[in-house]
C-alpha cells in the first residue's frame, strides 16, 4: 500500500469520527455555515467522498471551503454547495500530483484570482 493510499485510509477514518460524533450546537451562524460537518447529512456524504480522493484532512478541506466562501461574499457572490464542493474539489485533484502538497486554501486563492469561479450568483 502507498504513502498516499495509507494517508487516505487515517483520513477516512478521521473523516468518519468527524462527521458522525454528537454535535453540542454553540456555533455563531457564519461559523456554523463554515463548518463541514454541521451541514446536513447529504452534503456531508457528498463532501466526505471528495475528501477520500485525496490526501488532505479535514481542517484543510473545511479551512479552503471557508476561503473561498469568504472570497465570493468579499466580490457579493454566492454559490450552492455542490459547485463549492466542485471547485475545491477541483483545486485538490490539480495539485494531487505535487510533493509536498500546497495548501489546499492557498491553491484555492490561486486559482479564484486566476480563474474566477463561474457557478456563482449576486448575493442577496
């Protein structure tokens, strides 16, 4: 087994004890909507699924998805929770193959300064 296959299984396992241990509540709302696993419980599988694909933990998929949240609402945009999951997804499996892995935040800074992100409509 590889370096990277060993890695996916701790997180899986991590991902798992995460998204699945009794939550106490207590969080402000934007802190809530930043939290992966205080999502409901589809979008929690969907997120989960993209995350045992690559070698990233949890706090770094939850800290680039709280990044690029953070620079729609900067630009007043929004998006739905499929193509943010999309787009960091994406920004995961474009550096997969770089040692040692960026951070999965700085590249999704990147490529949003790059690219922009197209799924998005004007806040509300």
């Amino acid at each position: 087994m590889t370096n990277l296959r060993k890695q996916s299984k701790r997180n899986e396992k991590k991902i798992i004890s995460l998204f699945f241990a009794p939550q106490d509540g207590g969080f402000m709302f934007k802190e809530l909507m930043n939290k992966i696993s205080q999502l409901c419980p589809t979008e929690q599988k969907a997120w989960h699924d993209s995350m045992l694909d690559h070698c990233y933990d949890i706090k770094d998929w939850e800290d680039a998805r709280s990044t690029l949240i953070n620079l729609l609402t900067i630009e007043n945009r929004q998006a739905e929770e499929k193509s943010i999951r999309s787009y960091v997804s994406c920004c995961a499996e474009a550096v997969s193959g770089s040692l040692p892995l960026p951070e999965l935040s700085a590249t999704v800074e990147d490529f949003f300064a790059r690219y922009g992100m197209e799924d998005t409509i004007p806040e509300v």
